[in-house]
C-alpha cells in the first residue's frame, strides 16, 4: 500500500507540472449539481450550453426548472440529449434541493453519496462530482478519463473496482490533492492519452506506464 500512495503522490506531482493551472470550481453548488445531471453522456461543452439555457429559461433562477413546462424544459436541455430521462432527472433533484443541500453541507462524504444516490438517475461517479466540485468534499470521481488513464497506467490491481480506488484516494489523500488529480488525470485523458491514438512520447506518465511498456 505504501508503494502504491507513493505512485500516487508522483503521478499528481507530474501532472501538477505539466498543468500548472488548477481547476477551481466556479458555479454554486445548484449550478454544480444541474451541470453534472446533464454532463452525463455527453460533453461538457454541451452541459454548459443546456445549463445557460436553463438559466434562460427561468430568468436565472434555477430552483423554478421544477415549474417550467415540459416542453419548455425539454427544449432548453435537448442538446445534452436523452432529454426525457434528464428531465424527470432534474424534476426530482431541484425541487428538493433546498433540503438537499443543506443536509449536503452537513454530511460526510460517504453519507453524501448515499444520499445523492437515492435520486433518480444518480449513481455514485455523478454523486461524487457534486461533492467534489459543489461542496468541496474529499471524494474522488472516476470519469471515462480517469478510468482510461488508470487503467493504461496499470498502478492498481487488477481486481479492483472503479469504487475501490476511489476510496483509495478517498482514505489517504485530501480533498484538494484528490480535485486536482481527478481534473489533471480528465486532461490527460483528452489531451494526451487519447483513446484511439494516444501521443504516448509526449506523456510525463510514461516511465510509470503499464501500456506503454506493452
């Protein structure tokens, strides 16, 4: 296990240099929560542009999406695509926020989760987003990135799931070190470690890497 945080630690210290910029989370907690429902099967770009024009849509106030038609609310995130279920989606999740949110602040994460998970729609990688990036709270999502790139790497073994190594991180790093990591390991993924041709002489990873020793 020691050998394993000490990877760890200099995987995040390499990345830390090649993207010296963080990440820091600049939408309330709301925005955070509605952004990461409709991220899900699509991109970011995409959420981003269904978040404004929900803003749009309800003159900014987005504890009313519940109020909004269906049509109206259907219109505003078809973009994201798979519009219905994202609808019933946010439906449930803003008109209990207020209640939410407040038990949210309070919780450990692991409650956290658990509770987010409740809702339809909400499985515990989405619930951890949230935390991570609406509350602060030490958690460590596992996106399609950050699953490829781990897994390329080869550092965790081999019978362990995506929700053992997030509660890896979880238990023996912070909640800064695990926000920044899970952003610089999403960056990688896109810009470097690419799926189909990944640009493996430009990667800072590549001495630690299982795949590219392959």
């Amino acid at each position: 296990m020691k050998e394993l945080i000490e990877k760890a630690k200099e995987i995040h210290k390499r990345l830390k240099e090649l993207f010296p910029e963080p990440h820091r989370p600049n939408r309330t907690p709301l925005e955070q929560a509605v952004f990461t429902v409709l991220s899900q099967n699509t991109t970011d770009l995409n959420a981003s542009r269904c978040l404004e024009r929900l803003k749009r849509a309800t003159g900014g106030k987005l504890l009313e999406i519940p109020q909004l038609t269906t049509d109206e609310l259907v219109e505003a995130i078809r973009p994201c695509g798979m519009f219905k279920q994202k609808e019933r989606a946010l439906r449930e999740l803003v008109s209990r926020w207020p209640r939410l949110e407040e038990k949210l602040r309070e919780l450990p994460p692991e409650e956290g989760i658990k509770l987010l998970t409740e809702l339809s729609y909400i499985g515990p990688k989405t619930a951890r987003v949230i935390l991570t990036f609406g509350f602060g709270k030490n958690t460590f999502p596992i996106d399609t990135h950050c699953k490829k790139v781990l897994s390329r790497l080869g550092i965790f073994p081999k019978g362990w799931s995506t929700e053992e190594i997030s509660r890896f991180f979880e238990k023996h790093f912070s909640a800064r070190f695990n926000r920044e990591l899970h952003y610089n390991l999403i960056r990688l993924g896109r810009r470097v470690c690419k799926a189909r041709k990944p640009e493996c002489e430009r990667c800072p990873l590549r001495n630690l890497c299982s795949y590219r020793r392959r």
